[in-house]
C-alpha cells in the first residue's frame, strides 16, 4: 500500500476583528455628555459662587476620582447627564459613586473636620424618577439616603 501525502490545514493569521479603543477616538455620544457635563459643572459653578474642577487625590492608598470638587468650598459633585430613563449599567455607576462621595464625606469630616456636600448630579426629570423610583423609594435611593449623598438635578 503506497503512502498517500497528508493533508495539511491552511494556516491562518489572526488579525483582530475590530480596531483597538485607543484608535476609535471619541465616540459622538461621549461627546455629547462631555458637553452637558461641562454644562453643568459651569451651572454648578455660577450658583455655589466657586470654580468645580475634576479632582483626583489620595485616601490612604486609594486614588479617589470625583468629577467636579472644590475641597475649599466644601462641595464634591459626580455627574451623569444622561437624559431619559437610566438603564441599569448607569445606575450601576451612580451606586458606586455614591459609595465612593460616602467615603469622601467620611474623609472630610474625620481628618480635617469639615462638612462636605456630596452629590450625584442627573441630567434630568426622567433620570431623576428612574433612580428614586416613581411609586415608592428604590433601594439605591435609600442607600444614597442613609449614606448621606444627595441625588438631585443641576438646577
């Protein structure tokens, strides 16, 4: 019986489906948060009578992100523009910010003594009823309650 050569599998190069994130630039939906965002924080600015800027420093060992803060002027502000109900991923987000203005708060008041206004900022009603729930409080609005951050619109 004469041997008969083997098949041998094409090969092939892996390449990768879709272009890296890096390479995508800004998306036109970001855009449009990062201008109701900055829409905001100057809102936000005019009517507490100080300059909010984004703020980063240290608790400990942990890096704290906030999105607009005047450490001076005793605000810390997170803000979501997102206009319309909020799916769950965005209600996600505002749970830990809660959580992360909660440690801000705690910070504040334990090393330095003051008393810092927390919130999160919504972009607008139907954002707002979606968190806090049309017919009785949500947990998270509960959670927000007791941990002493303020869910409110930018008005």
């Amino acid at each position: 019986m004469e041997d008969s050569p083997k098949k041998r599998r094409a090969r092939t190069v892996r390449k990768p489906i879709a272009p890296q994130a890096k390479d995508r630039g800004p998306q036109p939906g970001s855009l449009n948060e990062n201008e109701l965002t900055t829409a905001i924080v100057s809102k936000l600015s005019a009517k507490h009578k100080c300059q909010l800027d984004p703020t980063q420093f240290r608790i400990d060992e942990s890096l704290v992100k906030v999105g607009a803060m005047n450490a001076a002027a005793g605000f810390a502000f997170d803000i979501h523009p997102k206009p319309g109900p909020l799916n769950s991923g965005v209600k996600r987000r505002i749970c830990q910010d809660i959580l992360k203005l909660s440690l801000v708060k705690t910070f504040y008041k334990t090393t330095e003594d003051r008393d810092v206004t927390v919130a999160v900022i919504l972009g607008d009603k139907d954002a707002l009823d979606s968190f806090q729930g049309i017919t009785h409080p949500t947990w998270m609005k509960r959670a927000a309650d007791m941990a002493g951050v303020e869910v409110r619109l930018a008005d």
